[in-house]
C-alpha cells in the first residue's frame, strides 16, 4: 500500500491526502491527460475524460464525465486515489467532487506557457515523479528556444479571436495564447491587454490591421459557419489579412495546454510565416 501524504491544494485552499505514487488517476482535463502520457504515466491513469481522446489514445480506460460534467457512479467505481482537474468553470464540480470526499487536485488555469510548464512540474509532484515531469518541460523548453531563434525581425500583426462555445472573446497579454503567437513568430495585437481572454473590441482590430487573423471555434460541439462570419465581419477587401482556423484537433488548438502546444506552436509558425 501507498504511503500517503497531505498536500494544500492552493487553487480551491483545501488540504488533500493523497498517496505518494497515485496508482488509480482519474484526468477530467486533456492536458493534463496528454502530459501523464509524455511522461510514461499512462498505466496509472483508469478514467479520462470526453475530449481526452483528442490527443491520446485512451483504450479501454472509462470516460468518467467532461470538463462541466461527471458521472458520479462510473467514478465511483473507478476508485481513484486521484482526481485531475481544473480552476476556472471546473472549479464548481471539482468543489462538489472534494465535498464528497473525493481525492480532487485541481491545478490553475496557466496564464503563460510558463504556467503551462509550471502546471506539468506539478502534476510530476503529484504523480512522484518529479525526473519524468523535469525531462518533458526541459524538452519543451529546448523546442522553444528553436522556435524564438527563428523569429523574423519584422513580426507578423496576428489577432487570435476564440469562440467558447458560443461565446467569442480575444486574447490580451495575460494568456499562454499570447506565448504561443509569439513563439510562432507573430505580435499578439492585443499583448498590451492585462486581461486573458477581453470582450471583442472589432473597430480595434481594424484599426490594428494585423496579417494573420486566427480564428479558434470547436468544429464539433460548436461549429461556427465561417463563410457567414466572415460576412458578418466585413473585413474583406478592408485590408489583406490571412485566415487561420484553429480546432480542437492536436497539433492545431490555440486553447489546449497540454504538451502538444509546442506542435501548434510550430504549425502556427508556418501559418505566420505564410503571411509574410
């Protein structure tokens, strides 16, 4: 039996007992389900998530809810030692979840992709397995400097635009977003924002005249017809610009913070590239 030991979750200020070497993990968020799989962890790991399988390949393991839904008695049955989760619009559940005496950690919402970094160093003390989690971070970190190195002098003006659901907002300077159009070679036009995700200023896009306009929408819970978008915008023939979309597929989603950023990374940077 694991020994067990009594971590403060400072996210939702809870003391949480939990095993050295969680052996029954449950992950109800992709990235943190994606970097357990980088790190050689997946054998510990009995439930995921819905969107999980969008970036690894979950076998036979149960789906014990989404990021705003669980399903109490699969989770139950799964015994977890661990449960995985998030702040932000999962805090609600994962409160419930811990008032039930569940064993839930929840890890922050990362502001940066020193945050994204910051949460897989967590999430190796978690699992006690700081070598594992250090190994990952220092390779993502490695393909960083590659990207940075190749940076043009002159950056392409990118404006990212991110449709929760049906709820669009625009990336300001406060989110990993903005680390991830940098490191991709662009200038966030909204770095100068102290917020992650503003309300849309769309007469400030105009005026700001960016090069590459990335449009994020989940094509499969919430398709956004883009044609009509693009109407209803009215930017073309205004300026020339260039229209990325982003999805939720790996490699290629603007909001997923798990270890495959750096893939969206480099698939943006040709994106930018292209613009120029």
């Amino acid at each position: 039996m694991n020994d067990m030991r009594i971590l403060r979750c400072e996210t939702f200020d809870r003391q949480v007992t939990l095993p050295v070497k969680p052996r029954r993990v449950v992950s109800l968020v992709a990235g943190h389900t994606e970097a357990l799989w980088e790190m050689g962890l997946a054998d510990r790991v009995v439930g995921v998530s819905h969107y999980c399988r969008r970036y690894v390949n979950p076998q036979n393991r149960l789906v014990a809810g989404d990021y705003l839904r669980v399903n109490d008695e699969v989770l139950a049955a799964l015994e977890p030692d661990l449960i995985l989760m998030t702040g932000g619009v999962q805090l609600g559940v994962a409160r419930r979840l811990a008032a039930a005496g569940m064993p839930v950690y929840v890890l922050p919402l990362p502001d940066s992709f020193a945050g994204v970094l910051e949460n897989i160093r967590r999430l190796g003390a978690l699992m006690g397995e700081m070598g594992a989690a250090i190994a990952l971070t220092d390779r993502m970190e490695r393909e960083a400097a590659e990207l940075r190195a190749q940076a043009p002098a002159v950056r392409p003006r990118v404006y990212a635009e991110l449709w929760f659901g049906r709820h669009p907002r625009m990336a300001g300077g406060l989110t990993f977003i903005h680390d991830l159009i940098s490191l991709a070679g662009g200038e966030n036009i909204w770095s100068y924002m102290a917020e992650g995700y503003p309300r849309l200023d769309l007469p400030g896009v105009v005026a700001g005249r960016p090069e590459v306009v990335v449009l994020f929408h989940e094509e499969d819970d919430h398709p956004l017809d883009v044609p009509a978008w693009r109407r209803e915008r009215g930017w073309d023939g205004v300026w020339p610009f260039r229209l990325v979309e982003s999805g939720i597929t790996r490699g290629r989603n603007l909001i997923h913070d798990g270890p495959s950023f750096m893939e969206t990374a480099r698939w943006l940077q040709t994106q930018c590239m292209g613009a120029r």
